[in-house]
C-alpha cells in the first residue's frame, strides 16, 4: 500500500474528536511502512478538517470520535475512517499497517 494516512492528534496522542483536533500527524506510506511523518496545524472545524485532508490528498484517517456528518463528507471524499482510535499516534499508525500486512493488503 502506498498512500497517505492522517491522524488527528493533540500533540503525541490521537485526538478524542476529529473536529477538535488542532493538529494531523501526516505519515507517508510506501509498501505498507511509515516512510516520513509531518506534522500539520489544523483549523478549527470539521470543515475546515475535511479541506485540510483532501489537500493533503489523505487517503486514511486514524481518529478518536467524529459526527455523522463529518463521516458522510469524508465518505464522499473518498477518505477511509477507522475511528475509535486512542493513544500515542505513531502505535496508532503501526497498528493500522499491521492489520493491513495480516490482511494481505
């Protein structure tokens, strides 16, 4: 898999709601391993969220909670949710790759 994936996150730690976060970490993925990591300042809002990511061209995104219309809008954006997600944000990153590699993915 190479692509990217978001995590919206408070400093080191996934952020408890997407539309709270001020911050995304920013992991490039080539062959299915974290190949950089940035980190990128976010404005206040799920709107302003979902615009960050699409321009960042996420293709993932690693967060606590979000609303149901955030959820629709990165749908459509054709941005995958794995929510849920808690902790530190680089084994948040780490386990997400995992299940792909034991998925064969």
């Amino acid at each position: 898999m190479t692509c990217t994936l978001a995590v919206a996150c408070e400093k080191d730690a996934v952020a408890p709601h997407f539309g709270n976060s001020p911050e995304f970490a920013v992991f490039e993925i080539l062959e299915n391993r974290i190949n950089g990591l940035r980190k990128v300042s976010a404005a206040p809002g799920d709107a302003a969220h979902i615009a960050l990511l699409r321009k960042l061209n996420a293709k993932v995104l690693l967060c606590g909670t979000l609303e149901s219309s955030a959820r629709a809008a990165l749908e459509e954006a054709g941005i995958e949710i794995v929510d849920g997600q808690t902790g530190d944000i680089i084994q948040a990153a780490g386990a997400f790759l995992m299940k792909l590699v034991r998925a064969g993915k």
